[in-house]
C-alpha cells in the first residue's frame, strides 16, 4: 500500500462474500491509535497534528437486523466509554425513512439509525 501513499492499515477480512473492512492511513501525516474491531467495523482514535483527539468507525453492518442490532450495541457500550466527538463512516445497511428506499422490501431495514 505504500504505492498508493499509505504507511498503516486494520482490515477485517470478508466472511465468503460478505463484509469486510480496510481502513488505510500515512502516519506521516496523522496519529492512528487501534481501539477495537468486529466483524462489523474498526474503531480507531485520531489526531492530527495541532488539532483534538476524535474516535472514527469504519462499518459494513450486516444485512440481518439481528447481527446489526448487536453493532448499535456494541458502539453504546464504546460510546460509554470513549467520550470523544465520533465519525461513522460506511455502509449502515439501515434506512432512516421509507422516502430512502425504491424498490424491494422496507422490513428490517429500520430502527438503528432513530
């Protein structure tokens, strides 16, 4: 990866064809500190030169709602412990409101995000 300008990465491998995760960083360039990682994300704490400490989380949450339930639980008990401002990025699998959706079935695609 240093071809590409990365120095450091965390990946969660894919279980067959579902998920996974790589979060790649220069830190040249930016301080990465490991916090945890799950099938369904990697959580690090960042600081950039000269500016705060934040938590990010890079997540491929599953399909099922029952494996996703478990993701929003295991960031409240992060949330509980980490008190520092916090970025989720990635797929959610998860809709906010019917309007986001087009096609195909609205079960079980709800709750997580409210």
């Amino acid at each position: 990866m240093l071809s590409l300008g990365f120095t450091d990465h965390i990946i969660v491998e894919a279980d067959g064809f579902s998920g996974g995760i790589w979060l790649f960083w220069n830190s040249t360039n930016i301080q990465v500190d490991f916090i945890d990682k799950n099938i369904q994300a990697i959580t690090v704490k960042v600081a950039v030169p000269g500016g705060p400490s934040w938590m990010l989380s890079a997540l491929y949450a599953c399909p099922t709602k029952s494996v996703r339930a478990m993701l929003w639980s295991y960031f409240d008990n992060l949330m509980r412990i980490h008190k520092l401002p916090w970025i989720y990025i990635g797929d959610f699998n998860e809709l906010y409101s019917a309007t986001d959706k087009n096609l195909g079935t609205l079960s079980g695609r709800f709750g997580g995000l409210k």
